[in-house]
C-alpha cells in the first residue's frame, strides 16, 4: 500500500476523532441543493469506509495544547507523549486549546 493511501488513512481516523470530540455533529436540517453535491460529500469520505485492512486500531485520549486554525496543525499531549497532528482547517472551528479530544489511529502496512 502506497504512503500517500496510509496518512490518508491516518488523516481520515484523525479527522473521525475530532469531530466526536469536539461534538461537531449536528443534524442536517436543508437538503443538499442537487444530488451531485451530496454524491460529491459522499465520495470525499470514501476512504473512511474501507478501514478492514487497517492493523493495530486503538483510541487515545489527548489534551489540546495549541492549535493554528490557519494550517489545520495541532499540538497535544497523550500519555505524556507530545504529538502533532494535522486536520483540516474548518474542522477545528470548535476545537479550542485545553480541550481534551479521542484519537482514533491505525495503521495499514
């Protein structure tokens, strides 16, 4: 499997963890405006749905300690380990630092 399929992998359950995290989810209440923008939707979110073959699956609780809403970076703190992870920019909207998140990681090989 390609590194570019495996951090896309990675991405998306990062992505995943944030959003529950960080209570994001809310109920569409308008319909998309034609069905090629939800097929659009749907196929962005594609790889999350292919996740059999991923290896050593796990969640982790970590703690936000700085966010650059410009880039999508984000610094915390899991486990006394300092790691940095990169989300999409608008998916951070309500993410703020002291924040504690899930991480949902894995990996394929």
């Amino acid at each position: 499997m390609s590194r570019f399929r495996k951090t896309t992998q990675l991405l998306g359950f990062s992505i995943l963890a944030l959003g529950i995290a960080a209570g994001t989810a809310s109920a569409q209440d308008t319909r998309p405006a034609d069905r090629q923008e939800h097929a659009a939707t749907a196929e962005q979110m594609q790889g999350m749905h292919d996740m059999k073959g991923m290896d050593n699956m796990h969640m982790m609780s970590a703690k936000v300690d700085a966010i650059d809403p410009k880039t999508g970076l984000v610094d915390v703190t899991s486990s006394g380990m300092k790691l940095k992870l990169h989300f999409p920019p608008a998916s951070l909207a309500n993410v703020k630092v002291g924040d504690t998140i899930t991480l949902h990681l894995g990996f394929s090989k």
